[in-house]
C-alpha cells in the first residue's frame, strides 16, 4: 500500500515538475567553476545547455543572446548565485526560468550544483514615491520576494572529465523530469568501466599490493588473483610458522639434553645424551633453513604479487576499450575541448 | 580491507620476529668424561680427569670437584698427584668417590704437601682387586684466595697399577681451570 503511495506521489511529481517547466522560457547562465577555469565552465555550461534543449521541455534562450544580453546590463553570468542577481538577470532577459550551476573539480572529482529559479514569482513591479529636494518622485522598483529554487540537483563524480560530461547530459535530461536517452545511460556504463581501470592505475596498484598481497589485485576487479597471493602468503606464512614451531620444540630439546649430557657422569649417558643433543640442534639448523627459505619465498611471492599488480591488465579494460566511438572530451593538458575519435586495433 | 592488512602487518611482523628469535646454539659439549670431547682437547683414555674441568667463582669461594677415572682398565691402586698454586688456592677437605668403594674398606690417603696434593688409593681385601671403567675416585675441595685465573693439574708422575703392581699407562692427565674474579 505504502509502495503504490509512494509511485502516486513520484508520478504526481514528475507530472507537477514538467507543468512546472513545460514551454516556459529558460536561460542557462554560465556554471560557476571552483577548481576549472573560466573557459572550461563556459564549455560544460554549453554541452550542458545544449543537452537541455534536446529535451524540448522548455524554450531556451540562446546562449549568446544571453551573454550579450547580460553583458549590456554589466552582469556577470557565473558570478550571479544570490537571489537578487538572478532576479535582476530573469528581468533583463525576460524569461520565467533561471538556470544556475556550481562545478567543484578537485583531482579527478566533480560536484555540480544545478538549481532553477522561477523567476518570474521573484520580482514583482512596485512603484515608489519619494520627496526629493521638495518634488515627488516617482521611480518603479522591483519587489524582491523571498526565492527558493523551483528545483535543484547535485550530481558528484569521481572520474574523467568524458564521464563527466556525459554524467552532465544525464543530469540535464534527469533535471528536466525526463528519462536520459538509453545511448547515454549504455556510454555512462561503458564509462563507468573505463573508470574502474582509470581509478586502478598502475601505481596505485603496486602501492596497495606492495600494502598488503593481492589488495591490488582485488582493487583492479581481479579478485581471483587477490585470493591467490593473498592465500599464497598466508599458506607460506603458516608454513613458516610451523616450521618456527618445529624450531622451538628442537631448541628445548636440545636445551633439555645438553642439561642432562654436562650433569651426566657416565660416559655411555653422556655419548647418548650427546647425539640426542646434536639430532635436536641438527632438526634446529634444518628448520632454521627451511623457516628462511620460507621467508624468502614469503618475500618473493610478495614481489611477485606487485609485479602483477604493475602488469595486470583488468578485463574491463579490453571490453571498455574495444568501443568505437566518436567522443567530446575535456583535454586536460591544451585545456581545451575536443572531439576524439576511438578505434579498437584488434 | 582492514583485516587483510592486519593479516599481512601481523604475517610480516610474526616472521621477522620468528626470524629474528632464531639463534643457533654453539655446538658446545663440554662434559671432562666425554670421550670425544677429551678427545678434541688431547685427552685419551685411559686418562684422569677433573669434573668440572673449569670454574668462574668469586674470591672466597670453595671450588668442589671431583678427579674422575677415565675408561681405565683393571686398576687395583694409584698413586696420583694434583699440582696447584698455593698462592691461589688453599685445600678445604676430600671425600672419598665411589669408585674404588667394596665391602672391604679400601687404603684412601690424602696429602697436601705446598701446592701438591697426593691421593694413595688401592683395594683391600679378597672381595674386589681391581675395577675398570669410569668412574669418581674422589671430590675434592679448594678454596680461592685472589682473584685471577688458575689451574690445578693432575702431574704426569700420577700412577694407575694393576693387581700385579704393574704401571698402567695413563694417556690424559686432567686440569681444570679456575678463574676468580
């Protein structure tokens, strides 16, 4: 029961939400970027806004109009998050909607921010009287009611910035009430896969193999193999330990009979407790050897195990990487956008 | 996650410390009535040696030790001798060993002549007239006057006899050293 009430009340909402943004007119201002540069902002806020009138959900001011437009009025389009900027722009573009948006880049996360204003129930016309030097003046002023965003969403990311953009269409089609395009959602996964061999770089492989065997391994997806250096050691481990054990039992052995051979006084003791006394330190040496060989294999199966780590190439690698695909990506070295275009040779 | 690495830190540290608490002992057989071992310091059978054959006492101390016979062969009396530094060591007392005991009581003489001890020794009676083998012919008691290091001996002039009177050859003669801090 609870179930249906809870699918009445999405549907409702969903249905509400397009109402609510059905035909209205939208401008997309600049994202505001923290930890990416103006122009790589600027770039995101078009794919974005382009993925937006995709939609068809609302009539979406051009974005040159936009800039030109606000640029006349001496209003900067990222920097404009607080109520009264964006009712001020709502008016000098005449639209009922605006779109904001916050990105957030630290390493290889993302955090984007999107809230939409309805403008339009912001700013209401007021016409003020005042005396000034003894004649009214009559001026028109904006009311500012208090406004809260018709609807915001977040989107966090951990990743590339092709993912990224992708994960920015999905939010747009996501933010605009409807399902993403099933092309996206399948690159999104195929991305997802890439991530996961990104993520697992060499590096940080060997790092968490060299921590502890196979933890790199089972960082990179292998689990497989995770077990098996993982249970090598253990097994070569508990070997050695045994081995330690044998080790110990000799050592009071032979303590044991050498007490016995020096306070003997019977040379047919003596002889006995002598040989008994060299088998215990002769069992001693050889599980001596047999515990440093094991820690030598301990150690070689731990530098193998890195080895590995290093040289390991995921499945999801090949499968992701197979995919033919024309692409818009981020360049992070020109700093620039650019198409790429991605063959399988094999 | 956390307890693989545990489970490793742990692995590791357990075989360093097994690793590091490994130590061979020195292959030391140290006891004067083993064979082989006098055999290594020189000293063959039939021979007379002293058990232990060293100390590491304090001044003052009494040193007890007792002069063995080494795998001798049909030894009915003895004449031995044990050289000693006077200076260094004052002789306490002798207990007669059990080797030479029967159930008549044998001749068992001790002399401290300045830095020599003689011990006549020899059976009596029909019952027993000679012995062979290893064993304690007595246990004798010193004590240590200064500190420093040194040495009683048992002197080459030692005789073992036969019931005929005849010499039996002694092939090791005993010391045993002692060092006084």
């Amino acid at each position: 029961m609870n179930k249906v009430s809870l699918y009445i009340f999405i549907i409702l909402n969903l249905t509400n939400l397009n109402a609510q943004l059905d035909k209205k007119t939208m401008a997309v201002l600049n994202f505001k970027g923290i930890g990416i540069n103006t122009l790589e902002a600027v770039t995101l806020t078009d794919i974005f806004n382009a993925e937006i009138t995709k939609t068809n959900i609302s009539s979406l001011i051009d974005r040159s109009e936009v800039k030109v437009s606000l640029k006349n009025q001496g209003l900067d389009q990222s920097s404009c998050l607080s109520a009264e900027c964006i009712s001020k722009v709502g008016a000098a573009l005449e639209v009922e909607l605006i779109m904001t948006g916050v990105i957030n880049k630290n390493n290889e996360s993302f955090n984007l921010e999107i809230k939409i204003f309805e403008v339009s129930k912001a700013m209401k016309p007021l016409l003020v009287t005042s005396l000034v030097n003894g004649e009214v003046v009559i001026r028109k002023k904006l009311k500012e009611v208090k406004m809260s965003p018709l609807k915001e969403k977040t989107v966090s990311y951990i990743g590339s910035t092709d993912g990224f953009i992708n994960e920015i269409e999905i939010m747009a089609w996501e933010l605009m009430g409807l399902n993403p395009p099933e092309i996206k959602v399948e690159k999104q996964k195929n991305i997802a896969q890439v991530l996961i061999v990104n993520n697992n770089n060499q590096y940080e492989r060997v790092i968490r193999s060299a921590l502890a065997p196979g933890f790199g391994q089972r960082y990179a997806g292998d689990k497989l193999w995770g077990w098996v250096w993982l249970g090598s050691e253990v097994v070569i481990g508990t070997l050695a330990y045994l081995e330690f054990s044998d080790y110990k039992t000799s050592l009071n052995n032979y303590n044991k009979y050498q007490q016995q051979y020096v306070e003997s006084k019977h040379p047919d003791t003596i002889t006995f407790l002598k040989i008994k006394s060299q088998e215990s330190r002769n069992n001693m040496i050889s599980r001596d050897k047999g515990m440093t060989n094991l820690l030598y294999a301990f150690a070689g199966v731990w530098t193998l195990n890195v080895m590995h780590a290093y040289f390991l190439t995921p499945e999801n690698l090949s499968e992701a990487k197979n995919t033919n695909y024309f692409d818009l990506v981020y360049n992070n070295f020109l700093n620039q956008p650019e198409i790429r275009f991605s063959i399988s040779l094999n | 996650m956390i307890n693989i690495f545990r489970l490793n830190y742990s692995l590791s540290i357990i075989l360093s410390l097994m690793i590091l608490s490994c130590t061979i002992p020195e292959d030391a057989f140290e006891n004067p009535l083993d064979l082989e071992a006098n055999a290594a310091k020189g000293i063959y059978p039939p021979a007379l040696v002293f058990s232990p054959d060293s100390f590491n006492i304090k001044s003052g101390e009494l040193i007890v030790f007792d002069l063995y016979a080494l795998a001798v062969d049909s030894v009915a009396g003895a004449q031995i001798e044990i050289d000693y530094f006077a200076s260094s060591l004052d002789f306490i007392s002798y207990e007669q060993g059990d080797f030479f005991k029967s159930n008549a009581a044998p001749i068992f003489i001790v002399e401290d002549k300045n830095g020599k001890l003689f011990i006549y020794v020899t059976f009596m009676g029909p019952e027993k007239t000679n012995i062979s083998g290893t064993g304690n012919i007595a246990t004798i008691t010193f004590i240590s006057k200064i500190q420093g290091s040194t040495v009683i001996s048992v002197n080459k002039s030692t005789l073992l006899l036969n019931q005929n009177a005849k010499e039996i050859t002694i092939n090791g003669f005993g010391r045993s050293i002692i060092n006084v801090k």
